[in-house]
C-alpha cells in the first residue's frame, strides 16, 4: 500500500502532498489503485478536495477510503507548517516523483510552488502555479491556485528596487486576485481576497479603489470572522483620505465590535482582543486631538487605550498609546504629566516623532518652571533633542522642523544633559 515513510522522516511541508508518495517501484498494488491512493494522499491538504480529485476519476466508492481519509485528516494536524531548509530538497524531488505517478493533478505543483517560493526563487515557484493552474477544471477550484499566485508576485515585489517592475508585479497580483473573485461563491473567501487586493492597490497608491474594495468587504464581511478589522482599517484609510466623519463612524463600529468581543471571549482568548481595542480607541483618541480637538474625549479614550494595551503585553502597542496620551496631555497644557508619558513611550522605541514629542513638552514646560535653572534646563534638555533627532534622523520630516527649534532657542554651549530621564 502507499506508505507515509517520507512524512515520518519529517522530509513534508504544509501542503506537500507529493512528499508522501513512494516511488513507483514501491506500489504493491494495480496501478488502479496507486492512482486512488494518489487523489487521496495528495488531499493532505483538504481531505474533501482529495474525495472530489477521487471521485473525478470514476472512483466513487466513498466508504471503501475512510480509513484512508482519517489518515489523511490526521496528517494535516501533525503537518509542520515550513520544513527546515536542507528539507527543501527532499521535498522538491518527492514532488516531482509525484507528478511522474500522477501527472495529471496540481497539488506537487502548488508544493514545488511553496517551496521555490521560500527559498526566492520566484520565476521557478510562478511557473509551477501557473503550471498547476492550468490543470484545474473548476472554476471554484482554480480560485486558491489564483491567490497563491498574486501571493509569489506580492513577495517578489517585495524584494524588487526597481519601482516600474515592482508595479508590474504588483499588478500582475492585482489581475489573479480579480480572477479569484471572480470565480469564489463563498462570502468568506471573497472577504479574503479583497483583504489581499486592498494591500496590493495601496501599495500601488491607487487609494479610491483600495477604499472602494474595502468598503466591499465591510459589508460583504458583515457577521463574519475580523468584521472589528475591517471597520478599523477602513476608518484608518479614511482618516488618511481625509474624510473625518466617516473615518469616526467606521472606528467607533470597530471598538464597539472588539468591546462585544472581549465580553464575549474566554480568558485566554483575550489578548489580542485587547491589542485590538486598544488600537481603535488609540485611533479615536488621536482622531479627536488632532482633528476635532475634543480633548475630554479624546483623554478619556487614551486612557482606555492604555488599560487594554497594558494588558496585551504588546510593548510598542503601549508605547504608541502612551504617547498619544501624552500628546492629548500636551494639547491640554499638562505639560508634567506630557513628559512623563513621552519619556515612558521612548523607553521602547525612540522614534523621531516621539522624539519631537518629548521636546516640545520641555520647552513648554520651560515656561511654566518657577525656577530660572529649572526652565533653564528644560530648554537645553530639548536643544539637545533637537541636534539627536537632526544627526540621527536626517531625512525625517523632523529633521527639518528640528533645526527650526534650535534656530529659535539658540542656546549657548552647555554640559550635554541625559536626553531622556527615568520616568
């Protein structure tokens, strides 16, 4: 019978349905029933699919196979998600083993696919899908092999320097993606894809037809899985596209829907509930600062933001909640409570902007300082942080705002002070 010595040997990847395929020679049984054997195996991936590759081939005995489908249903459980680098090869020369035995089928070629696809070998990997492609009879069927596809193009213009053969890529992905949707009856693969071409026509600066798609998806999305993700992302394509109220509108339905699903969730299905409120309120909370200039609103959001991020256990989260608490602090003039936050958010990451944050705060506390020295030193403290952020960040949108500030406070020589005291 058809072995699984190969997955044993661990020589498999997710979805390399050709690497438990044993060579020809090693078939003890008609060549009949390698070929059965074959549909099934090679199912790995989707047990149903292998019952309707089998079935497609006049083999419709269904309960004859269902030991053979637990094993199959059994293999994608205990399936790796990647093997290890030197398996690699293993895995291409099973495939092509498989396709010798069973030419005919696409899933050795999606493996191949996968596995040129990991080691950047992209030309090789497209040839492969577009290979396998090519072999799918239904329409229904083809629509993964089309989304894998765009997938290769999306990594290879990853990697791509060249911006008018990154767009060709990009577009090349765009073109499998419209396929895909073309063909899919079901909502929820439909969401998926539309998911995958709102990254691609963003990257490609094509932002009506990314808000259109994303709108799409919103609404053909609605009851399903990550609704709360796609009311973010479009609130936060909005707020960029400038249209304000709409971007609240779509914000406020996501931290509505991630409050619902946090009361709903178990414990330890909570963190990255958490993440995703603290997110939607974040972006609320700078909506309203920034735009609005709803101060208690937006206070009142930042703290919440910062109550769910700390207990996410996402550190850069927390930092990015905490210095828009800071910011609100300072748009309100606590410029003692300001500090504290900026201080506390660089102590992740010290992006330029945080940075800036933290300046600004200085010089305005500067001016609230009883003391001379006091106020003396805020104003140094931020003249050295404007020089960090100018020989650090040169090309930051800072920069140029930085030298401004060090024009304007012009402070003479002095002992360089730590640019960020403990909290």
């Amino acid at each position: 019978m058809c072995g699984f010595h190969h997955l044993e040997r661990g020589a498999d990847l997710a979805g390399d349905f050709g690497a438990v395929l044993p060579a020809a020679a090693e078939a003890e049984v008609s060549v009949r029933a390698d070929r059965r054997d074959a549909c099934l195996v090679l199912g790995g991936f989707d047990a149903d699919a292998a019952m309707r590759v089998a079935n497609h081939g006049g083999l419709r005995e269904r309960d004859r196979f269902g030991d053979r489908r637990q094993q199959v249903l059994g293999l994608r459980r205990t399936i790796a998600d990647s093997a290890p680098a030197e398996q690699d090869a293993g895995a291409i020369e099973d495939s092509y083993a498989a396709l010798r035995l069973a030419p005919r089928y696409a899933f050795p070629l999606h493996t191949l696919a996968e596995v040129f696809g990991k080691r950047r070998e992209y030309e090789r990997a497209l040839d492969a899908m577009q290979r396998a492609k090519g072999l799918i009879v239904s329409v229904v069927g083809a629509v993964p092999y089309h989304q894998w596809t765009a997938d290769i193009y999306r990594k290879q213009a990853a990697e791509i320097p060249d911006p008018a053969e990154r767009e060709r890529l990009l577009r090349s992905a765009v073109a499998e993606l419209r396929e895909a949707l073309a063909r899919t009856p079901k909502p929820d693969v439909d969401v998926q894809i539309r998911t995958d071409l709102v990254a691609c026509l963003s990257q490609l600066l094509e932002v009506d037809e990314a808000l259109a798609e994303q709108r799409v998806a919103v609404r053909i999305g609605a009851g399903l899985p990550r609704e709360g993700e796609r009311y973010y992302s479009l609130g936060r394509m909005l707020e960029d596209h400038g249209d304000i109220a709409e971007a609240e509108d779509q914000l406020i339905a996501a931290k509505s829907i991630f409050a619902k699903e946090l009361a709903e969730a178990p414990d330890d299905g909570r963190t990255s509930i958490q993440s995703d409120l603290a997110g939607a309120a974040n972006s609320l909370a700078w909506l309203y600062v920034e735009r609005y200039a709803k101060l208690d609103d937006a206070q009142r959001l930042a703290d919440q933001a910062v109550e769910a991020a700390s207990r996410s256990g996402d550190a850069q989260l927390l930092a990015d909640c905490t210095d828009t608490r800071g910011w609100i602090a300072y748009r309100s003039g606590h410029v003692d409570q300001a500090v504290t936050d900026f201080t506390e958010a660089l102590q992740v990451l010290g992006i330029a902007e945080r940075w800036a944050h933290l300046a600004l705060a200085l010089e305005a506390r500067s001016l609230q300082q009883q003391e001379y020295e006091e106020g003396a030193r805020d104003l140094d403290r931020a003249s050295d942080i404007w020089r960090h952020i100018t020989d650090r960040f040169p090309d930051d949108v800072w920069s140029e705002r930085s030298r401004e500030h060090l024009n304007q406070l012009n402070r003479e020589d002095h002992v360089p002070l730590p640019l960020v005291e403990s909290p």
